[in-house]
C-alpha cells in the first residue's frame, strides 16, 4: 500500500489513519491514491468534452481509495462512480475538508445511472470496501453515498456483508457541506429537481450520437427529394435531441414515446405543408407527401424522446421497458410505411404520374 508518510516507520510517535493493518498478510496491499478540491483549465476542458462525447469512455477515474487532504482513522469516507464528473463534483464539494473517497469501478457512469444499471450496487461496493482494505483504514464502519446511488445498494447486505453501515447523503454534491454539518438532509436536499438547464446541459451527448446519421439522411433526402426533405431530416433530430428536452414538463402525455409522437406531429405539420404546396403534385401523389412527413417525423421523434428516459427524473427502469415493447414497434412500422410511400412518391414522379 502507499501509505501516508511515515505511517509505519519504527520512528513514528502517533498512529496515523493507517495503522500498518497490513502487517503479517501476504501480497501487495492496494495503493491510496492522492487527490485534491482542486478545478483546473484542464479538467473544465475535459468536462466540456465529456459532455459532448468526445472520448465519452475515456472520462475514468481508477477505482480504488482516495485521501483528501490529510484524513485520519476517524475521518468520513464517501463513496464515488468512477465517472470523472461525478468524482470531481464530489471532490470540489469538499473543499477544505480532510476526507476518505471510495471510488467504485461503475464503468465510467454516473452515479445515477450506474446505480440503475447494477454497477454502482451492493456487490461493487462491497467488494470495493475489502479491496482497499478500509476496514484497517478507518476506525469507524460508515460510508457516506449520494442518494442517487440508492436504487442500486442494499444498505442491510452492505453491512452484513461487509460490516460498513450506509449513510446515504443529499442529491447534489453541492450541499454537502451543508449536510456534513449534522448529518442531517433536508427536504430540499433529498428533492430531486430536473429544472432547464439540467436538462438542456445532457442535449449535446445526445446531439452527437445522432449528429453523423442526420447529416447523411439530410444530404440524401436533399438530392433524391428536395431541400424540404433534408431540412425535415434535421428538424426531426434536434426536435428530438433538443426541444424535447427543452419541452418536457409541458408536452402533454405520461409516456416518453407519447410525447414524443405529439412532439413530433406539431413538427412535421409545416413539411407536410411544404410537401402539398410542392409544384408538379395532384390526387394521390398529394396524399402521400401528406402522410410521408407525419408517418416518419413524429417516429423519429418518439424514438429519440424514448433514449433521453435514461437522463430523466421522470421514469423508471420498468417504465421504459413497458415503453419500449409497446411503442417501439409501432414506430418500426411507422418508418417503414413512411419510407416506403415516399419511394412510391419518387417512382410517381419520376414516371410523370404525379
């Protein structure tokens, strides 16, 4: 282990917080990293990049035990996804404090969604506990975690598994100096809120998934169908991508796929428009650029709103999964009618029947 300087030398006066607990055991003991409550340039750059998925998985933080400033045996000991900024939020919130931080192998995920997918859960943390070693670190069995690693932690197998008991903090690593003072939440602590800004802050992770296969069906449509065709392409996905983040707690409906359809009706009215008003376009030809727009638009929507669910206060895992076999085939079904009048429009126009 790397120990605090002169933790164990024969010359010590004092114990300090790790008491030579690996003494007498056979093999390497984990190394104690370092850290600080420091913000750089450089990691304000690296969370910039993060949030528009530049090197998304690359954004890790190794696993392990972590000393804040200079903490004791006594000291208070947070756990941590190994997220970059989730580990930088909670380090800067302890500015000035001395301060163990656990940090779990979640995969590179946030807290929140780590704890939802199983990797920031019981069995992460508690085997994360006996790797490091923190029972011969810290004289006290508690472990501090945000309250939105709950969904995924067993507090009682926690404890009856690895003697540790389980103290979930406040939602936002901001107030936690504020909690710390006496280890009690408020209510305002324990709300969990998803006002504008956080919502529109997650718009450019979700812009850039998508970002390449817009631009290709925008240049595509544009040749074989017009300017109103490509420019539709691109409205679908940052209607998906951006106004429906933006929109959310007003588009009416509880389901996501829901509001994603009604979202994307109101887009793909004035394309439709568009489309009717196109020279060279009668009868049925006219009827089928109208059901084109509102077949595949208010699908791709929809299909977008239903990936932001993972973002969101305003689901659940169960939730999404009802969501996904009961709407995803219909979007399937609607995109491909779509897509197969507008190759009929094309023939019908090409063959002067139009």
């Amino acid at each position: 282990m790397e120990l605090p300087e002169n933790a164990c030398s024969g010359n010590t006066p004092q114990k300090t917080a790790v008491q030579c607990c690996y003494s007498g055991t056979s093999g390497p003991a984990p190394t104690i990293r370092t850290t600080n409550s420091i913000i750089t340039g450089k990691d304000r750059w690296d969370h910039f990049l993060a949030r528009w998925g530049v090197n998304r998985m690359g954004r890790i933080v190794p696993p392990g035990l972590y000393r804040l400033g200079s903490p004791t045996n006594e000291s208070s000991v947070f756990a941590s996804a190994n997220y970059t900024l989730s580990f930088d939020a909670l380090r800067s919130a302890l500015a000035g404090r001395d301060a163990w931080i656990l940090v779990l192998d979640t995969k590179g995920i946030n807290v929140w969604c780590a704890a939802g997918k199983g990797t920031f859960g019981t069995d992460e943390l508690v085997r994360r506990i006996g790797f490091t070693g923190l029972s011969g670190v810290v004289s006290h069995r508690k472990i501090i975690l945000p309250q939105l690693s709950a969904p995924g932690v067993s507090a009682h197998e926690v404890a009856r598994r690895s003697g540790f008991s389980v103290e979930y903090g406040p939602v936002r690593a901001r107030d936690l100096p504020a909690y710390i003072a006496t280890h009690t939440a408020t209510q305002e602590m324990r709300t969990v809120r998803f006002p504008l800004a956080d919502r529109l802050v997650l718009c450019p992770m979700e812009l850039t998934h998508v970002l390449l296969p817009m631009i290709a069906a925008a240049v595509v449509l544009y040749f074989l169908a017009g300017p109103v065709a490509g420019l539709a392409a691109v409205a679908a996905v940052l209607a998906g991508t951006v106004l429906f983040p933006a929109l959310l707690p007003v588009i009416p409906t509880h389901d996501f796929s829901m509001k994603g359809f009604f979202l994307g009706v109101l887009v793909a009215i004035p394309f439709a428009a568009g489309f009717v008003e196109a020279p060279g376009l009668s009868g049925i030809a006219q009827v089928i650029a109208v059901l084109v727009p509102f077949l595949i638009i208010p699908s791709v929507v929809a299909y977008l709103a239903l990936n932001f669910t993972g973002s969101t206060t305003f689901t659940s895992r169960t939730g999404v999964k009802k969501e996904i076999f009961r709407y995803v085939p219909a979007m399937v079904l609607m995109v491909g009618a779509g897509t197969i009048l507008g190759i009929a429009l094309g023939v019908l126009r090409l063959t002067g029947v139009a």
